[in-house]
C-alpha cells in the first residue's frame, strides 16, 4: 500500500507518465463554443455515524481540466430547501448551501447549477503527448473535444461517515459553432462521471470507454453549418460498472449495453456497524489514493 501510494504521489503532473496532457484551449483556435452549461444532480446519502453531519453542494469543478483551470458553478434551485453553511468556500458565488442528516437518517436531495464564467464556454481537452506537436507531416490525427471526469463518491473519501447510495445526474450544453464555415468533428461529455452508466442522451450519443478507465464517455459526430447551435443533454446513474458501446439513434440506451452495479466501500462496514474495521481504512486508503492518482495525472 505504501509503495502503491508513493507511486501515486511520484507521479509527474505534466501527464508525461501517463502518456497524456490537457490542452488548455485559445479561444481563437477553437470553431466551437459552449453555453448554458447546466447539471441537475439526485443523491440519495446515508450518514451511519452517531452524530448529525452535513454535506454542501460544491460550486468549483476541477475535474480533470487544466491546472487552474475551473468551471464555477451558480446554485438554480434546490429540493428540499438547502441551508446557507457556517463557512463559505465560494462566497462570490452566493455562499454555501447544503443539508444536515441527522444519525441513521437516508437523505435524498436534488439542485440545479447554471455554469458562469470562461471554462463554462471554452472547452479543454486531451491529447497523447507524442501527438501534441506539430513535427507529423503530412497527415495527423484529429482527436475533437474530449471529456473531464470525476468520481462520484467522493463524498466518501472526504467524510466516511457518509454513505453514498444512489447519484444520478442530467448534464446539458448548447454548442456553437463561430466559423464563418462548415465544422466538423467529435464532441465529447464536457463532464463524465467514472463508473457510471449512460442511460440518456439527445441527440443519442455513441459511448467512448477507451478514454479512462470505468468510464463511459458520451460522444458525438458533430457536423455544424456557420454560426449555428444545437443543444445536448444526457445523463448518467451511478452505481455501475460499464463494458461496450451503446447504440446509435435517440433516446435512452438499452439495458444489453451495460452490466453489474457497484456498492460503495462504506455500505456493509464501518466502526459502527459492528462489521471488521479494518478493511474499510484500507478501502479509503485506496480510494483516496485513486483520487489523488487521478487528479494528478489527468
């Protein structure tokens, strides 16, 4: 474990060992735009600690985006009606809002976010580092826009006492094209969460899962005429592990594309559940690791 964790750690934050980097994106050398970056997320959440505990809606994503590079996210609406915090990360953004759940209590929560800012327009993507230079001639390969992703129990690393049950969420963009000419080329998820499952999208995408690991990336063939648009939405439910490429067409995707669920390290043990504690340490230890692993290399 601790050879696993100083390996994590050593890992170099430019993306060289992992043979990928993130392109902060020019405006001007990108046709495309988005707007009206929306998410709307469900959570169903246990807290299996004897004391009230409290979770809050984050108003930063970092994802797997640039360093410093940030999509900054204004609270819509919430239901049930959240709680302004003690303590504000985002105070700029409005405060923080989020509930309690008292001891044993199950909790289920959904809100709305509207993007603001410039990473809610300017999209970033990634690349093979061979790949990134322009020493290939004649003939490159054009990879589009490419997905940010994050793991969605996180909640679970950051407070164990929390037990997330269920996450879904419903993403949405709407892509312009600024070119005075045809464009065309693939677009993907701007946010994918890991071991997740596909179960909408409009217009139907095709499932990208080479991209990272767990990880199924809505993508789409995207042929734009001069400065139009054309909204997106899909969504995803966790937990499930996911395997193949969904169909083509519209709508939802069909149950044969996808198998098997997960349930969160925290679900069956604990310290106070009476089951071995052991085995919980090391799983968060493992998860953390894992977050730490992905943060750094993507």
């Amino acid at each position: 474990m601790a050879i696993f964790v100083i390996s994590v750690l050593g890992v170099s934050d430019t993306g060289s060992a992992a043979k990928e980097t993130w392109v902060k994106e020019k405006p001007e050398a990108t046709s495309f735009r988005l707007k009206d970056l929306t998410a709307v997320i469900t959570v169903k959440i246990k807290n299996n600690d004897n004391n009230v505990q409290y979770f809050k809606i984050g108003h930063v994503y970092q994802g797997s985006l640039s360093e410093n590079s940030t999509i900054r996210w204004l609270i819509q609406w919430t239901d049930p009606a959240a709680l302004k915090m003690v303590k504000s990360r985002s105070s700029e953004l409005g405060g923080d809002y989020g509930w309690k759940i008292k001891p044993g209590e199950t909790k289920t929560v959904s809100f709305g976010l509207q993007a603001t800012g410039d990473m809610g327009e300017i999209p970033s993507y990634i690349v093979n580092v061979e790949s990134d230079d322009s020493n290939y001639w004649p003939l490159i390969n054009e990879p589009g826009l490419m997905a940010s992703w994050f793991m969605p129990n996180e909640i679970e690393v950051l407070n164990p006492s929390l037990d997330l049950k269920y996450w879904k969420g419903t993403f949405g963009f709407t892509l312009i094209n600024l070119d005075e000419e045809s464009v065309s080329g693939i677009v993907r998820a701007p946010i994918a969460p890991a071991n997740s499952r596909l179960i909408y999208s409009s217009p139907k995408a095709f499932v990208d899962d080479d991209l990272f690991v767990s990880t199924q990336v809505a993508a789409w063939d995207v042929t734009m005429e001069p400065e139009t648009s054309q909204r997106f939405i899909y969504t995803y439910e966790w937990p499930a592990r996911v395997s193949g490429n969904g169909s083509r067409g519209s709508g939802y995707y069909p149950p044969g594309t996808l198998y098997g669920t997960e349930t969160s390290a925290s679900s069956t043990s604990g310290a106070k559940t009476g089951a071995p504690y052991g085995p919980l340490v090391i799983g968060v230890l493992v998860t953390a690791a894992a977050v730490a692993y992905t943060r750094i290399i993507r």
